[in-house]
C-alpha cells in the first residue's frame, strides 16, 4: 500500500508508550540491538516512541521503495541531519524542496560516469604511494590507513590539491564534527534540537577548521578560473539551465564540497576497513579475490578499463556493503498520514529504514551473516527486491557519489590486495560503532604480509 492509499486503519504494531524513556536509553545503548529486536518482535512495521517521539521501523523492501521512490515527496530528512546542518550547511545531504532540486541538478555533471572515470588513474596512483610506506610483517591500524588514504583521494579528486600534508588537520577535524553527531549525543539527537553550550562552541571550532581550509581552495580555483578537472571546478562553473541560469554562490559551494567531502571520506574508508577485515576472516574468498587479480592484473596496476573484468573484486565489495553497510540506518519525518502494511502511521512520525536489519533478514539473504561474495551473481542479484539491499539509499535522494564510491573502493581494494595479504591481530577486539556511520569502535589492528615483490 502507498501514501497515497489511506483507508487502512489499524495501528501499527508496538510496544507500549508507557516505557518509552528507558527504551530511549536502551537504544542508545545498543542502536542495532534494538532495531534487529524491534523488527523481530513485531515484523515489517513496527511502532514505539523514543521519550517524545513517535517512530515507525520499516523492514519490507516494498514499503521502503514507498518512501524513498514512489512517494518521497511526502517525507523529509529527521532530527539528525537537521542538526547536521550546523556544520554541512544546506548541503544535497541535509538541504529539502526546491533548493535541493536546484542543488542536485547543479551538481549532477560533476558526477557524470565520463568525468569520474577520469579520476580511476588518481585512486589507483595514491593508493600505491600509500601502500609503498609499508613493509612485511608491520602492524597497522586498517581503519586509519585507510580513513587517510580516502582522504587523500577526495581531496586531490575534489578540490584538485594534495591534501595529504594536512590530513590529519582535516581528519581531525572531520572526527570531531562526527564525534558530535554521534554516540552520546544520539540521545540529544532524537530529544531536541537544542546542545549545550560547549558542544555549540566545540561545533562552531570545528567548523571554523574546515572552512578555513575549504573556503582557502574555492579561491584558489575562483582566482585562476581554470578547470582543473576536478569536482570543485564543477561546481564553481555549474550553471541552472532550467531555472534563472545562475550559478552557486562561494557559501553553497562550500556546503555541497563539505558534504562530498565528508561522505566521500568517511563512508568510502569504512567499506574499505571492514573488506579487509572480512577477507582476514574467509581465506577461501580471499584466495579467490587474488586468483582474480593475478589473471586479470598480472604485474600491473589496475586501470578504469579492468573494472569490467573484476567482477569477483566488485561482488567482493558489494558483500562487503550488505554485512557492514557504511549508512547501517536512513531516517524520515512523514509530512501527511501514510499507510504501510495495511497500517495507518501519522504526520510527524519518523520513519527508520535500517540497511543493517533488511541486508541481515534471511528472507532475502539466507545464511545471513555469512560472508558470500556469489550472491550478486546477476542471476543471484535478479532474484531479489531491489530494496533488500541499500546501501547508497534510493530514489531521487540516491547517494550521487555511488559510481564514484564503487569505483573507488574496487580500484583501491584491487591496488592493495594484488600485492598485500592483511591478518586480523589476534585478540584485537572487533566491536561495532554504529553512529551516523559504521565505524570499528577499536580501530582495525592487521598484520601485513607482502603477497608479490612485482611494482
């Protein structure tokens, strides 16, 4: 059933409102817990309060096409991305309504699949720079090495500069901005709006880093006025053909390249981490993986050409996506009533659809939480509900980074591993931080064994 269908009535299932502050706190504590707990209490719909607030979990496919596709006008970002706004401004990510259409039209050519491919040489060259710093039998936090090298890459794809000398200025920074939106602040996300003070002062420093940096690039580029090939140029020199014909202002550039430039990063290096760490887990894939690098590559370093021929490389990565998705949960306010399941759900409340919950459901996926790289065979793939598995969203609100993205982590993950092996540490602790993304709480300690000598 659709929006646009209202004769059901019935409320959906739930617990009672009576205990909806410590299920706020129990939430908290454990975000993906309870949302698996939620869903298997009381199936595909699933109705509670968090202290005021009324939410809706949805877990079928159909119902999620519903309010990402078929009737997305009838809902808006939640409570977190409104907050996110302080620091990403009226980004495609936090931005609604008609300006957001203008947006994404103004930025949709910077993404065009010819303009990235361009960027496939950039990838691959810095994650050999990156990797040539290592050496047998070293340990490295995984999550850090690669959280640097995607930000290396976003910044010389984006913005056209070698970044790397101030990543960890950036880097900094950027876990700051996160560290607010996230953890012990989930609570402070669902309440209110409103954040203490301090945290308002920490929020407005870091901000101040980042545009200093930012703002320092718009006009570099603005003051040459060349197109340097890169996502930055694209923007400044992007024009509305279907409205005034005018262009971004310095403040919107800032807020849509922040916004490249935090998802760009973060998600991508979470994806990465969490690939190595399942490939240290399943020697059997991982010898598969290499048997593919070995018969495509050979001795060379991969090239926007071998994507095609990388197939066991891509479905590596998509595997990857389903058991540890980068986005684990989406989150909308409903705007009118609509209906899903046969349930009536009132304006005003927030809808949650989780990536982590559906893509573990073993009506989709059997053998959850098996790591099966053969499952996006595309006789596989053709199977299955295409909103079983969204990792980049849908709809019109889509990810407009996910070529990008996708191309980046094959090339990069082809790169590493046709020369690295990588070994989880014994007794490192692998736990779960799911804030706005899906971090390693501790980091991902792994041992480096050199697989080929060749350059």
């Amino acid at each position: 059933m659709t929006t646009a269908t209202l004769a059901a009535t019935a409320t959906p299932p739930g617990p009672s409102p009576r205990l909806a502050w410590p299920r706020l706190f129990a939430f908290n504590r454990d975000p993906i817990g309870f949302t698996m707990a939620m869903a298997r209490t009381y199936g595909d719909v699933a109705a509670y309060q968090l202290g005021p607030q009324p939410f809706a979990l949805l877990s079928n496919p159909e119902d999620i096409r519903d309010v990402l596709v078929t009737n997305n006008r009838n809902f808006v970002k939640g409570v977190g991305l409104a907050r996110a706004k302080r620091l990403l401004g009226e980004g495609l990510l936090t931005s609604e309504g008609d300006f957001w259409r203008r947006q994404r039209r103004l930025a949709q050519p910077a993404f065009h699949r010819q303009r990235i491919a361009g960027y496939a040489n950039t990838m691959v060259a810095y994650a050999e720079r990156h990797a040539s710093r290592w050496q047998p039998g070293d340990t490295r936090d995984i999550a850090e090495e690669m959280m640097a090298l995607t930000l290396a890459i976003v910044g010389k794809t984006l913005f056209d500069s070698d970044v790397e000398g101030e990543a960890s200025e950036v880097g900094a920074a950027l876990n700051d901005a996160i560290a607010l939106f996230s953890d012990s602040n989930r609570l402070l996300m669902i309440l209110a709006e409103q954040v203490g003070i301090q945290q308002n002062a920490r929020l407005a420093q870091t901000r101040n880093r980042l545009d200093a940096i930012i703002y320092r690039m718009i006009d570099e580029h603005r003051a040459s006025g060349d197109d340097r090939g890169d996502l930055l140029s694209m923007l400044l020199q992007a024009h509305d053909a279907e409205g005034d014909g005018s262009g971004m202002t310095d403040q919107q550039v800032r807020d849509e390249a922040l916004t490249i430039f935090l998802a760009g990063h973060e998600t991508t290096a979470n994806a990465l981490t969490w690939t190595f760490y399942l490939l240290s887990q399943n020697p059997t894939v991982a010898q598969q993986l290499y048997a593919e690098l070995d018969a495509v590559l050979g001795k060379r370093l991969p090239t926007m050409d071998d994507l095609p021929q990388l197939h066991y490389t891509d479905m590596v990565i998509h595997e990857s996506m389903r058991l540890y998705p980068p986005a684990w949960i989406i989150g909308r306010r409903a705007l009118n009533d609509f209906t899903a399941g046969g349930y009536r759900i009132p304006a005003n409340t927030t809808v949650l659809m989780s990536q982590w919950q559906v893509q573990h459901d073993p009506r989709f996926f059997p053998d959850p939480y098996r790591f099966d790289p053969l499952r996006w065979l595309p006789e596989a793939r053709s199977r299955r509900h295409k909103y079983s598995y969204f990792p980049f969203g849908g709809g019109p609100r889509q990810c407009i980074g996910e070529q990008f993205a996708l191309m980046e982590m094959v090339l990069v993950l082809a790169t590493l591993a046709r020369r690295w092996r990588l070994h989880l540490v014994p007794g490192h602790p692998v736990t779960l931080q799911p804030s706005i993304t899906l971090r390693p709480k501790h980091g991902m300690r792994m041992r480096l064994e050199r697989r080929h000598s060749h350059g």
